[in-house]
C-alpha cells in the first residue's frame, strides 16, 4: 500500500500536508462464527486490503475528519464534548477511537484526518474495526501516549457507536502477521499464530450489506445465553461434544449445536494448518460445514450467501462459506482462483457481487 493517495487527498481537504499515515487491515473469517462472544474459538486472518488514515494535530483541541467514502464534510467537534449518544452515523467511529482513548489515559491531541479505504464497507470484512484502529494507533502515536488499542477500540464500537459486537475484529487487526491465521480463544484472550498456506483465498463480496443493529445479532446471543443457562453452565464454551446438548430441544438445540460444533471445526482446522502445506480438501470441507452449521442451525445465512458457496464449488474451489455475523456481506472461498470464482458468480448471481483474491496480511500501525 502506499501512503501518497490518502496524503495527497488530505493536503487537497486541509490545504497542508498530513505528519502521517496509519492503517488498519479488514478481516476475514476462515472458521468460527459467533463463537467469540461464546468464550469460543476462531481462526481468522487479515487481509490485504485496508483503510488508511493521514492526521495531523491542531492546537485548539477540535477533530475534524473526512473519508473518501462518504460525501460531504461532517461537523467538527471539541474532544472535551465527546459523549456516547452524541454523535451521528460514520463519525461515531473514528470520533468514539479518540473518547475510548481519553478514557483510557492517553493523552489525545486535536486532530485533522482523512479516512480512505479499499475494504468494502458494511459487507462483514470489518471495515469499522480497521478505521477505528486506524485513528487510534494515528492518536496515540501522535499524542505520544500508550494504551491498549484493542480494548479502545472495542469501547468505541461497544460503548460509542452502540454497535454490541465481540473481540474477534480488534484481536485479529491488531495481532495478524502476514502469512499466519489467528487461532483466537476467546476465554483465554490469547491467540496463536498458525501459517496460513492454502493456496488461493478469494472472498466474493454478495453485493448485500448486513447490519448490526437488526435484533438478530441481539436474540443469537440471548439464545446462547439461555442455552448456556439451561445446561448450567457459565458459557456454551464449557460444552465439549453435541452429546451434552442432549436436553435442549428445538431452536435452542440448534442455536447451541452451531456454537459447539463451529468449536469442534476450529479445532480441526488448527490441526489441519499446523501441518504444512495444509490437506485442503479436507480444510475445504470443514469450510463448507461451517457453512451448513450457520444457514441451517444458526440461521444467520443469506440467499447471495447461499448462491456463492454453491458457485465457488462449481468453480472448484475446495470449500467456501459466509464470512462475518451474517445477514449480507462477504463469503469466502478456498483453493479456486479469483477469477474462475468471478465467473461462476457472474452466472449465479448477475453481475452485482465482486470477487478478489485475498492474502493473509499484516496488522495494524503506522505506514509513513
Ligand atoms: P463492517 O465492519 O462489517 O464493514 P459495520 O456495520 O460494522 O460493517 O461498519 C460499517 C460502518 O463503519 C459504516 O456504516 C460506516 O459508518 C463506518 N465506516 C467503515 N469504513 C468507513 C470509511 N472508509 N469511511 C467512512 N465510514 C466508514
Ligand atoms: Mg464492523
């Protein structure tokens, strides 16, 4: 990535060159969906797509921020004001990174930025993890103060934007190397590095957006919560085969055995990646299962989601499955080129989703 584009961009908004630029990746998902907030596990990876932020201090303890994706020039606002509640649509994000870090005792300067991005926004990739990361790691380097940017960062998308969702996008954007997955625990908070060497990644973006804030995402966790509580235990983690799910019946059955089998799939996939080059096919079906687990058990899939898995396997792919909490965005398929995988799209679907090729990517930090 190079940093001239965003600084360009900045200098023609605010009339003077930026003092940096920072990035932060989108992530995608190889296995383990809505584990996270279920002390479960995950394997995720960054991409090579990101978004980028130039920044440049202010005396006078304002924040002005514009983004390439979005027309028009947003209010400005005094960092003293911040409160959650009190800010509207995208400046939530970067405007809730720079509160969360106030909060946490760094010392934050006023600051001119310009947001511009290559991850697709609103399609499951976590495009509001990487701006909110982007802003922080420009504040606090900028600032020159320290503080944990992934809990920062999940304060401003939990506490200031309201959006409630799990640890999985900060982890994965601020610990990813390149050419490694991320094994992430989420009891533990710990997470390995495993290589990722799998041949092609292509993630097909449905042309869908899904949303957060639709009261699906609230009734799943509430289901693993009551499911958690019938079983008696503190978390559907604690549950380690379907054999145990014995007393649950109809949707809470279901809702419970997505959690405990995409657990049992993320163990068999770490296994599969430890031993390069990874059994693709076998990785290929453990993708398609999760899949399956989450159209069918968990019900979070979506029609263009659906389509894609079927036009990945024709177009050879070895697996494929919709990445993210579900209900629109992406899917991602393993082991067939970006453009066979465009192809067979094209003729499922028309020509509203893109693909593209995906290599696991480095984490978040300063650029220029
Ligand atoms: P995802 O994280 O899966 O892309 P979210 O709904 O969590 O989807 O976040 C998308 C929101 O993040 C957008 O609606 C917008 O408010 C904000 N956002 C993300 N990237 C940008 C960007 N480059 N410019 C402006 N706002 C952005
Ligand atoms: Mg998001």
């Amino acid at each position: 990535v190079s940093a001239g584009p965003v600084a360009d961009a900045f200098a023609a908004a605010y009339g003077t060159a930026p003092e940096g630029v920072w990035q932060a990746p989108g992530r995608a998902t190889l296995v383990g969906e809505h584990t996270d907030y279920n002390q479960g596990l995950a394997i995720t990876f960054a991409i090579d797509r990101c978004t980028l932020v130039a920044a440049r201090r202010r005396a006078d303890g304002r924040v002005r921020v514009r983004s390439t994706a979005e027309p028009g020039v947003p209010p400005g606002a005094r960092l003293a004001d911040l409160a959650p509640g009190r800010v509207r649509g995208w400046p939530a994000y970067p405007l809730g990174a720079l509160w969360a870090l106030g909060r946490a005792g760094a010392p934050v300067p006023g600051l001119d930025l310009l947001v511009h991005s290559t991850v697709p926004v609103g399609r499951g990739l976590s495009s509001s993890a990487a701006l909110t990361m982007a802003v922080a790691a420009a504040a606090l380097d900028l600032g020159g103060g320290e503080a944990d940017l992934v809990a920062a960062c999940q304060q401003a998308e939990n506490a200031f934007v309201g959006a409630p969702t799990g640890l999985m996008d900060q982890l994965t954007l601020a610990r990813a190397q390149p050419g490694r997955a991320l094994l992430i625990d989420f009891q533990s908070l710990t997470v390995e590095l495993l290589p990722l060497d799998v041949g092609p990644l292509v993630v097909v973006d449905t042309g869908v957006s899904h949303r957060n804030d639709d009261g699906t995402y609230a009734e799943r966790r509430q289901a693993c919560e009551a499911a958690a509580a019938v079983l008696g235990v503190a978390s559907l983690r604690a549950v380690a085969t379907t054999d145990a799910l014995g007393t649950l019946t109809g949707t809470l059955g279901r809702r419970a055995r997505h959690v405990v089998t995409e657990n049992e799939r993320v163990r068999h996939a770490a296994g599969l990646l430890r031993a390069t080059p990874a059994d693709r096919g076998t990785l290929g079906a453990v993708l398609d299962a999760s899949h399956r687990s989450l159209r069918d058990d968990y019900e979070v899939s979506w029609p263009e989601a659906d389509a894609t898995v079927d036009a990945a396997r024709d177009a050879g792919a070895a697996g494929a499955r919709m990445v993210g909490a579900g209900g629109g965005g992406c899917c991602l398929a393993l082991g067939a080129p970006a453009g066979a995988v465009a192809g067979a799209v094209r003729r499922a679907l028309g020509p509203g989703p893109s693909a593209f090729a995906v290599a696991p990517g480095g984490g978040a930090g300063r650029l220029a």
